[in-house]
C-alpha cells in the first residue's frame, strides 16, 4: 500500500493538469458570449442577438457581425463586434433598422445608435497590426503631428520635463489615438473634436464629437489614462445619444 498513495496522486495531478487546459480555452463561443455581453445587455435595449458572420483571426481574435432587435421599434439592427486577445475592443449598433437598399454589415458609413470602444495600447497595437491595405502608412505626417512626436520622445526619454502638465500634449494624444480607433472601428474620420477635458491626476476626461467622411456624426465621451511618460495605456470611449 505504500506505493499506492503516490500513484494514486500522481494520476490525480495528471488528470487535474489534462482537465484544466479546455476550461481555459476562448473559442468562437466566448466570442459570442462577451459580445452578448456589451450589446444584448446594453441598457436593456437590444435583444435576439443573431450572428451571421464570425471570422477567427488567430490569438483569441475574433469579427462578428450580425443582426439584433431593437426594444424601441421592433425591427432588426445590424451589429459589429471586435474582439482582440479575449477582450472586446469595440462593438455597434446601427442606428437605422435592416431592409433598405444596402443592408451589408461591412458598411461603416451608417449612422450608428450606439457604440464604444476600448483605447489602449493593447487595442492599437492589434489594430495597427492588422491594417493590411496600410492606408495610412505612406501618408507625410503633418507639421503639428511631427512636433507631437518629437514631444512623445522627448518626454519618454525624460528630456521634455513632466507630460502630465503639459494639458495640450494629453489632449492631441488623446485625440490622435481616439481617431485612429475610430477609424479602424466605424469607419474613416472626417474630424474630432474634443470640446471639454478634466485631467484628474492622470486620468484626461471629457466630451466630443466625430463626424465621418461618409456622412453622420455622434457625440461621444473618452477617457484616456496616461503613464507617467505620457503614453496612453487604457481607456475608452462611448457615443452619447
């Protein structure tokens, strides 16, 4: 008997070990699930979540993209969703309900009723990793865009003094980095403004407004949390009705 005990536990571990790993796995389920998450449960206004594509990405990525019903009408909106290593990183509603002439989910050009989005260097680096037409990579950076990078390096290499009093440097990085998720999420962006910021130790808040090269625009509200270098880390942004 006195061998039993540590085979006996042995094969425990070992089945514990080979049972554990499935419990950790994120599949096209959990996709669907944390994207029910944000839209379904939205301020009880959406219901019957309906997906008609899913793309898997690779590294627990996942688009979605499908059909929900509207509490306020009755009808059927056209829903996108991202998800980026496990986390959802941005998701829309439609604002006009599905049955017009153009009905492709793949339109950003639609006026959205709601959405949101998560800033962060996660997010960005997953979007700017997967931006394969590369639009924006030949383009000349503009004069205020170069004298913004050369404060972000100059402030990451402790030479620029301290970022987090310098208010205008905060608010351009955060609009940069909000217009480019916006881009990425729904759709190419004619202007953002950012028409009231509180900085709150490093934490810059307040409320804008994007309005898209196709037509449409949406107020919204941003946070963007900066480091101590003044690189943004988290945040995130929802359109206000």
């Amino acid at each position: 008997m006195a061998t039993t005990r540590p085979v006996l536990i042995g094969l425990l571990i070992a089945s514990l070990l080979g049972t554990a790993s499935p419990a950790l796995a994120y599949n096209e389920s959990s996709a669907r699930r944390d994207c029910d998450d944000k839209i379904v449960h939205w301020g009880n206004e959406y219901s019957d979540a309906r997906y008609d594509d899913v793309q898997d990405t690779g590294w627990d990525s996942y688009d979605l993209n499908g059909r929900v019903r509207a509490n306020r009408d009755g009808k059927d909106h056209a829903f996108t969703c991202k998800v980026r290593y496990r986390e959802v990183v941005s998701w829309n509603v439609s604002q006009d309900a599905l049955g017009g002439k153009d009905d492709s989910h793949k339109k950003r050009d639609r006026a959205l009723a709601i959405g949101a989005g998560v800033v962060g260097l996660v997010a960005l680096a997953a979007m700017m990793s997967g931006n394969k037409n590369g639009d924006k990579a030949n383009e000349k950076p503009s004069d205020s865009e170069l004298a913004q990078n050369q404060k972000r390096e100059s402030y990451a290499a402790g030479t620029g003094g301290n970022p987090l009093s310098d208010t205008q440097y905060l608010r351009q990085e955060c609009s940069q980095v909000l217009q480019r998720h916006l881009d990425d999420d729904h759709g190419a962006v004619k202007s953002l403004s950012l028409f009231s910021t509180n900085l709150n130790g490093r934490n810059l808040t307040g409320d804008g407004q994007v309005i898209f090269v196709q037509g449409g625009s949406r107020n919204l509200t941003y946070s963007c949390n900066f480091d101590r270098t003044g690189r943004i880390y988290d945040g995130f942004y929802n359109y206000r009705r």
